[in-house]
C-alpha cells in the first residue's frame, strides 16, 4: 500500500513560525470588542442611577445602550467581511481599531443617555469591522488540521474577555466615574494597534465580490425595527399595542425584503445558498440561540445579584468568574471531545446543559446560597463553551478559506443577532412581567411617580429612596416583584435553549467514521446536497 503524498503547506513558513503569537494579537482585539459589553453589564446598575451617580438611565435606554452596539455591530458585519475579505483583513482590523478607540473615549464622556446610545454605535461600527477579520485572519495563518485548537483558543479568549470584563469594570467603579469602563479601552487598543502592526501579515480574496450598500441599509433598518418594537413592547407592559405590533411587522417586512433582495442579486452581502448546507445552517440557529438566552440571563442576572441581593458592582463581577473560568478552561479542549462524540452530541448536550442552568434561575430567591449561584454560572459556560467551538469550526471550516471573512462575518452577525434578540425580547419579558407584579403595590403614589417608578426594580428603589422611611415598605414588593419577573425570564430562555439543542441533535452530523485527509471537506459540501 502506497504511503499518500503528503500535502504542501498552504501558509507561507514566516508566518507559519508566528502563528501563535499573531493569535494572541488577534485574541487582544477580541479581548477589547467582547469586554466592552461585559463592562457594561455591570456598569448598567450604576449608569442607571441618576446624576452625578450615573445618568438616570431607563430600563429601555439601558436595553438600548446595549442594543444599539450590537444592532449596528450585527447589520455591518455583512459589509465588514467583504470589505476585508476586499482591501485586506489587516487594514480593516486597523482601521476598525481605530474607529472603536475613538467611540470609546467618546462614551466615557457622555452627558445623557442618548448620547451614551449615539457613541455605542460609533463604537459597533469599529468593532463591525474587528470581530469577522480576527477570525479570517486565523483561518489563514493556521493550516487546516490546526484550526480546531485555534479557534478553541480563540473562543476562550471570550471567556477571557468576560472574566476581566466584569472584574476590572466593577474595580473601576469601585474608584472612578462611571465613564472609566469605556476609558479603560482606549491604552489596549493602542497596544493592539502596534502589535498588529508588527506582527500580522494581510490577506484578501484574491476574487472579492462587489459591495451591497442596498442589502446592508435594509438589513439594518429590519433590524432596528424588529428589536425597537419589542422593546417598546416592554416598555409598555402591552406587546397588543398598535405601535409594537406595526413596528415589529414593518420590520419582519424589511428581513423578508432583505433576503429576496440577497437572493436575486449577483452580489449580495448574504449570499444565501450557503444555507443550502444543513450542517452549516443548523450551526449558525445553535450558535444564535446560545447567545439568545445567554445575553437575556446576564441582563437580569446583574440586577438580581446588585438589587436583590446587594452586591456591589466589583462583588457582582466577581460572582460572573466561574462562568468565564468554564469557558477559558472548555473552550479549547472541546474540540478533544468533538472527536470523540461528534458534533451533534457536543452541541446538542451543550445547549441541554445551558437549558438546565436557565431553569434552575426560576428557583432562586432572595437567600438562596451564593454557592448555587456559583454552580450555575459554571456549568452555564461549560455549556457554552461546548457549544461555540464546535459550531465555530463547522461554520468557519464550510466554505473556502478565500471567504473566511463572509463566513465569519456570517457567523458574528448570527451570534450578535441572537443576542440583540435576547436583550430585546427577554429583557422585555422582564420589564412586562416586573411591571404587572409591582403596579398593584403602587396605588399609594401620585400619578408621575407611579409610572417611574413601574419601569424596573431600580426604578421602584429609586422613587422608594427619594420617599424616605416611607418607601422602605416598597422594597420588599419590589423584590418579590423582581424575583417572579426572573423566573418567568428565566423559563422562556430555557425554552429557547431546548430549542437550540432540537436543532443540533437533529441537523448537525454525528461522529465521523475515520477517513483520510481531505474527505472532512467532501463530507461538508455533500451535506448541502
């Protein structure tokens, strides 16, 4: 039997030699987009304490201050990928680096909410641009049998950027001025900018396709609509609403519009016969869904431990330390147990494990022990991590190293997508289900008040400080309020997860049989078929 030819390498030796240390250059760029939003889930507590405190932020500024990143994060991240995939990976990541370090020192200077919403969106627009060519660049400096330990490593480094979001956002707060969680990004970007420089080579599609400025402004506008209608849904305790029910309908128009647009045109943004492949398209729904109820139970998660159960903003961080401790630990080894069990199991066991976690938030309470909490968030990222890695590799390694940019820019729209979705529709569950538990406690106070005070828990705690000792007697109401609104939250996320986990153990493939080099890739365009 004749020994196969050994392939040549397809990575020049010079950047063979360095690969490691360009992925930990990669990984500091993902560090600051990804850390972004961990700082801010614990600065919202702060930021929604009124001046000089914090701005006096509502529940749905708060949902929006989010939002805003990640809607137009997700609805650029289409056109980012092509333009690197264009001009090349290594300008975009700079160019983006730039943008998101400039929006950052904006933030932190705020002087209203609305102003903290416009400069998160100037800040997506940086990181639209940094997240998909991160990856891009690492499906080209690491031969394909290596990729699977890259982007475990890879998606560790998320865990990574939770475990210090939280932490060094709550020692910030600790000592300094709300704005210091946006400040903090502005030296690591700059330490990114030289190292990147130094370090990573560039590359392009050496066939790039034209640029979709019509695909990307309906994509957009789809986006904004959808999720700005089911916020207001929340806001105003009546998802019957005329306004809500217009508003998420003109934008499920908009979606639909966007994707028979995509689908006819010659060069489109989204080229849709990827979903062709089942494999690829059940990736994605898990990878979306994942971070569906993941970005819904860290929004309600900060306020039970800071307003129920009074942590400080560096205590509440701290408590998030063994979700991030999961996913840095399981992330890069997931790949060992993929080999061994296949995707479907690894997936679909992952996202089981995370509905798990989800419901067991329906039984806390006020004094349930810190330690379960602990457990909870730990086995939430052990769940997590066996579901991003996987579902990273398929996605990533499904098309052509050419299109590593479209593919990541697919997979970062589907991830930042479903966790705009998240925040959106399970934060408003919340505000819904927080609103109709607390009204009946509120018959007492005048009108104006009665109406503030309804928007939240912090909201009720607010008005209950500025009465005086004769607000104590809302506290505990408000907490009642709040922990029923978390358990209903709690189990819609838990639906969702189930759901994801359907998904995986139906369409996404089995153990592979044992095979030479070469068939992974005939195996992944046969699953199209």
């Amino acid at each position: 039997m004749t020994t196969p030819p050994v392939p040549a390498p397809r990575i020049p030796e010079a950047v063979h030699r360095r690969r490691w240390a360009i992925l930990g250059v990669l990984m500091l760029s993902l560090l600051i987009v990804v850390l972004d939003n961990s700082i801010l889930n614990v600065a919202i507590k702060t930021i929604s304490t009124p001046a000089p405190t914090g701005l006096g932020a509502t529940q749905s500024e708060l949902e929006w201050a989010i939002n805003a990143y990640t809607l137009v994060f997700a609805g650029l991240l289409f056109t980012a990928g092509l333009i690197g995939d264009r001009v090349g990976r290594k300008k975009v990541l700079l160019g983006g680096l730039v943008v998101f370090g400039v929006g950052s020192a904006l933030a932190a200077e705020s002087g209203s909410p609305g102003q903290l919403i416009a400069y998160r969106a100037l800040m997506a627009l940086g990181a639209a641009f940094v997240m998909p060519a991160t990856l891009a660049v690492l499906m080209n400096v690491f031969e394909r049998e290596e990729q699977p330990k890259a982007i475990g490593i890879w998606a560790g480094g998320v865990g990574l950027a939770i475990a210090i979001g939280p932490i060094t956002g709550g020692v910030l707060l600790d000592h300094f001025w709300w704005g210091s969680v946006f400040l903090i990004n502005v030296p690591i970007v700059l330490l990114a900018l030289a190292l990147m420089i130094w370090l990573v080579p560039d590359s392009r599609d050496p066939r790039p396709g034209r640029l979709d400025p019509i695909g990307v402004v309906l994509s957009v506008v789809g986006l904004v609509l959808l999720v700005y209608g089911i916020i207001k849904g929340g806001e105003l305790a009546d998802f019957r609403d005329a306004q809500v029910l217009s508003t998420i309908a003109a934008g499920l128009v908009v979606l639909t519009a966007f994707v028979v647009f995509e689908k006819r045109s010659d060069h489109p943004s989204l080229d849709v016969t990827y979903f062709k492949n089942k494999v690829f398209s059940a990736a994605m729904a898990a990878i979306a869904l994942v971070f569906f109820a993941l970005m819904g139970v860290t929004f309600f998660a900060v306020f039970y431990t800071q307003s129920v159960r009074g942590y400080s903003p560096l205590q509440s961080g701290l408590l998030m330390l063994p979700l991030a401790a999961a996913q840095m630990i399981f992330a890069p080894r997931a790949r060992l147990i993929v080999d061994r069990f296949g995707n479907k199991v690894t997936t679909g066991v992952g996202l089981l494990l995370l509905a798990g976690m989800l419901a067991a938030f329906a039984g806390f309470e006020a004094d349930t022990p810190i330690w379960v909490l602990e457990v909870v968030f730990f086995l939430m990222g052990a769940g997590m991590a066996h579901v991003m890695t996987p579902t990273s590799v398929v996605i990533m390694q499904s098309l052509p190293r050419e299109k590593a940019g479209s593919a990541s820019a697919l997979s970062n729209t589907f991830r930042q997508v479903g966790g705009a979705l998240g925040i959106a529709v399970l934060g408003s569950v919340l505000s819904t289900a927080y609103r109709n538990g607390i009204e009946g406690k509120l018959g007492h106070l005048p009108a104006g008040l009665r109406e503030t005070a309804g928007e939240s828990i912090e909201a009720t705690l607010g008005v209950a400080a500025k009465l005086g000792p004769q607000g104590r007697a809302l506290v505990t109401p408000a907490n009642d309020a709040f922990l029923h609104a978390m358990h209903v939250t709690a189990l819609c996320g838990t639906v969702v997860a189930i759901l994801g986990a359907l998904v995986a153990f139906v369409f996404l493939p089995g153990k592979p049989p044992a095979r030479q080099e070469g068939e992974e890739e005939q195996e992944l365009v046969a699953a199209a078929e």
